[in-house]
C-alpha cells in the first residue's frame, strides 16, 4: 500500500493582530520531502504516529510537506497557497497511490477562507478522487464543519487536553486507513454541535464537564460497530461560524446510529453548560498567595497570555506583580522580546540589563515593565521535547537570556512559543522544582507536565487574548445565539 501523509496546522485566533505569514511557519516548523521523516520519525506526533502505524501494517509512508506555525492571528492567502501547492506537488509526484493521511488542526483560518481544513480536504479529494480514502487527525480544539466531515472518510481528534495523545490518534488514523483498504470497514459519519462555545480553560478533559463526555464518547465506542466518536472542544477565539463544541461518530455502516451518539452526547454536553467556568485570581492576588504557600512550586499560569493560543505571550502584569511584591524564587518562562535579547547579548553573560520588557507585540497583554538586574545567561534556544507532549521535538526559541533581577529570573526569547515543557526553562539551568514559584504563559498544556511538579497551582486572570473572559471580545461571524456569549 502506497500512501502519501502530510500536515499543514495552526491554531488562528482571529482576535490578533499579528497576521500568519510563511515565515512564520518556517519558524515554528516546516519541511518537504524526507525531510518531514527525519524530523517526525520516532517523535509523539500523529505524524509519527502514521510513520510507525504505517511500518507496522506494510504501508509505504510517502512524506509531501509538513508545517506548523505558533498559534497568531489570520493566516496570509499566499502562506496559504504556497503549503498548499506544496501538498499538491507531494501528491502528484507520488503517482499510484492508495490512500491519504492528513494531520490537520481544524481551528485554521485563512484570510477570505473561513474553514481552511475544510478547504484542504475538499481539494484534496478532487485531486485524488472519490475512491482514494482520505483520513485526517485533528486537534481537539477543532471547530469541526460540515465539509471536514463530508470530505474525509475518518476523523481522528485528539481525546486530551494537554494533548498527550497526537501519536494514539495518528496510529488510529492509519490503522483505520488499513482497514477501509481492506474492505473490512464501510464508514458512515455524523456530526452535532450544540449552541456551545466555551473558552479553553474550563474544557480541559481531566476536570469537569469534558471529562463526563470524554467518559460518555468512549463508553459508546465499546457498543459494536462503532469506529471512533470525538468530543471536540472547539477554539472560540477563531470567530468563525461553527467555533466551539462538536461531536463525531464514525460508524461501520450505520448512519442512524452515528447521528444518535452526536445527538447523545450534544444534550448531556448542554446540560452541563453552566460548568464551563473558571474560577481566576487577579495577578497581584495570585503572586501574595503563591509567596504565602509553604510548599514548592507554585505554578502561576498566566491563561490569558497563552501563546498556545494565539496571545502574543509577552504579557508584563505577572512579572509586574513579582517585582512589586518582592517575590523571591521567582523565574518567569518566558517572554518574547526580540530588543530585550539584543540588548542583553550587547550587555554579555554578568553584565549589567537595564531596559524596559515585554507588551510590545500587539500591547494587549500588558505595558512594557521595567527590568534592572543582571544577565545570567545567554543561549541559541534550541531545546528538546522532554514532557508528555510531542516528546522528542526539536524546537528553536532563537536567541535566548535569562536576567536576573532581585528575586525573579526573567526568561527572553526572540521566539513566542508556548512554554509547556519544564525541558523549556531546564534548557536555561531553571529547574522549576527549586523555585518558590514559575509563572509560564499556558492555558492547560502545562498541566501535562507541570501537575507531577507542582504543590500547587494557580490560574491566573491577566491580559490576553485567551483570555477565559469572553466578554472582553468584539464577536462578529460566530453563530449566535450560543453559550455562554448568550443567556439561554
């Protein structure tokens, strides 16, 4: 069996400014070729988990391209259309194939292209026809339409959040690919979204209401017959039509059966609307707690300045706090501050930093606040994926330093990246687990590795635009009415 396999994802908050060039792709991660093996072979990613499915059931992997950008704002139309030309080649110059596999995120908007995965996979299947199976995996934040589902043959979202099952999902992707090839399955979808959008924080799937569900969707998959059902959490910060809860079953054969679990799981989601909240301290209110706390660490997630969420992550009112108060044991991870890093590799590893940082990238997440300490240390940012989430990535923040001031280590990167992985502040001699208290710029992906950690850990209420306060956006293409933006 001969199957092509690529990946064009990213997560578009459609509130930023910072639109999504090629470049930025290139930052984060982008290869074509068997170049795309070399990075993703062996790593915990549905790409790798195709490569090692595919090993294992005789199938020729044939890479094409693979790109991901660090979650921002709209992606430009040419980036677009140049990772899409780059697939179509990767197709094309593959010949005979028999088979797709995708890894797509399903949150991705394009500038005059409001469901991109959408788009993908419709033009997909008119280049490769209606006979060669199509299937894709998608990240739970997916806000799942029409057209993803009527144009792949399976859909394959991660089950947790943190998202520490991309590789599951990529060897049940290509596992079910096998068995369409084979005949032994004929797969019939269906789709149901109740009037549902909640932010990302409370829809963490080890905690509340998604837990429930999760729980639900997998009992139904026990009954016979039924391939795979999602519960998806959608990404409402997208602003698109369909942003926000979404449920899928994929049945063998009986179509009835795979709209009574959607319309199953749709109501009990509805019935639990009212726990999708979060509970959040201010940031002076969460710094006084974590200093007063007997144990070690305390992790201070700063939720709303999320990178992972398309927030710039150069949020200053954590770091403001910290330094007003006095925190002692203190390491912020990280900001992103491309002037800050030059002026520190100016000033040298024990030179004297003095210079403002942070809230220059869309000054939403705060105003630059005023650093003057030391430089401890100056590296290249590149780092290994340690942690439970895509666990042997290669990642390059760029130019990076850590500056010392009173009691806080201030991390700088040129890069934004979501600082998910304790292997992010060890690249740096920070080991969180001797620090009184760690501020990092993360939603929920933290806890996966973090939780073991921590003492105790406290979400915090800042700036940002994931922010879980979702009055503070101007909504405009959402379908609506929906909860919780409308009291129904």
């Amino acid at each position: 069996m001969r199957v092509v396999a690529g990946q064009i994802s990213h997560e578009t908050n459609s509130f930023s400014p910072v639109s999504t060039g090629l470049e930025e792709f290139r930052a984060r991660g982008y290869a074509t070729g068997e170049e795309v093996t070399e990075r993703f072979l062996g790593t915990r990613t549905p790409l790798g988990g195709f490569f090692s499915a595919g090993e294992e059931a005789k199938m020729e992997i044939l890479p094409t391209v693979a790109a991901s950008a660090v979650p921002s704002g709209i992606v430009c139309a040419d980036a677009y259309q140049h990772l899409l030309q780059q697939l179509r080649t990767g197709i094309a110059a593959a010949g005979d194939i028999d088979g797709v596999l995708l890894a797509l995120h399903g949150a991705m908007v394009v500038d005059g292209i409001a469901d991109a995965e959408g788009d993908i996979l419709r033009q997909v299947r008119e280049w490769v026809g209606d006979d060669v199976p199509v299937v894709c995996t998608l990240d739970y934040h997916a806000n799942v339409t029409d057209e993803m589902v009527q144009r792949a043959d399976g859909l394959f979202g991660y089950n947790t959040y943190p998202h520490v099952d991309g590789f599951e999902r990529g060897v049940e992707a290509c596992e079910f690919l096998a068995a369409v090839l084979d005949g032994s399955v004929c797969p019939v979808r269906s789709v149901t979204r109740p009037p549902l959008a909640p932010p990302v924080v409370p829809a963490r799937t080890g905690w509340g209401p998604m837990r429930e569900l999760m729980e639900r969707a997998f009992s139904w998959e026990e009954r016979d017959g039924v391939i795979d059902v999602g519960a998806y959490g959608g990404f409402v910060y997208s602003d698109v039509r369909d942003a926000g809860l979404a449920f899928v079953a994929t049945v063998d054969g009986d179509r009835e059966l795979a709209a009574h679990i959607t319309r199953d799981l749709a109501g009990r989601a509805w019935e639990l609307r009212e726990d999708f909240v979060a509970d959040l301290l201010p940031p002076q209110e969460a710094v006084w707690r974590a200093m007063q706390a007997c144990g070690r660490p305390v992790i201070l997630a700063d939720v709303a300045d999320n990178t992972g969420g398309g927030a710039a992550g150069d949020g200053t009112e954590l770091l403001r706090a910290m330094l007003e108060l006095g925190a002692e044991e203190a390491a912020v991870i990280m900001i992103p501050d491309q002037e800050a890093v030059q002026r520190a590799f100016s000033a040298g590893v024990n030179g004297s930093f003095s210079g403002e940082v942070g809230g220059r990238i869309d000054g939403l997440s705060g105003d630059p606040v005023q650093v003057d300490g030391r430089v401890r240390l100056l590296s290249d940012g590149q780092f290994t994926h340690r942690g439970p989430m895509s666990t042997g990535l290669r990642s390059d923040l760029g130019r990076t330093a850590v500056v010392v001031c009173g009691g806080v280590e201030v991390m700088l990167t040129e890069r934004r990246l979501q600082p998910l992985d304790p292997a992010v502040a060890r690249s740096v001699g920070i080991e969180p687990v001797y620090r009184k208290m760690v501020a990092v710029k993360s939603a929920v992906h933290y806890r996966a590795a973090y939780e073991p950690l921590a003492e105790e850990i406290i979400e915090v209420d800042g700036p940002g635009l994931s922010s879980p306060n979702l009055d503070r956006f101007d909504f405009q293409n959402i379908r609506r009415p929906v909860f919780p933006l409308d009291s129904m």
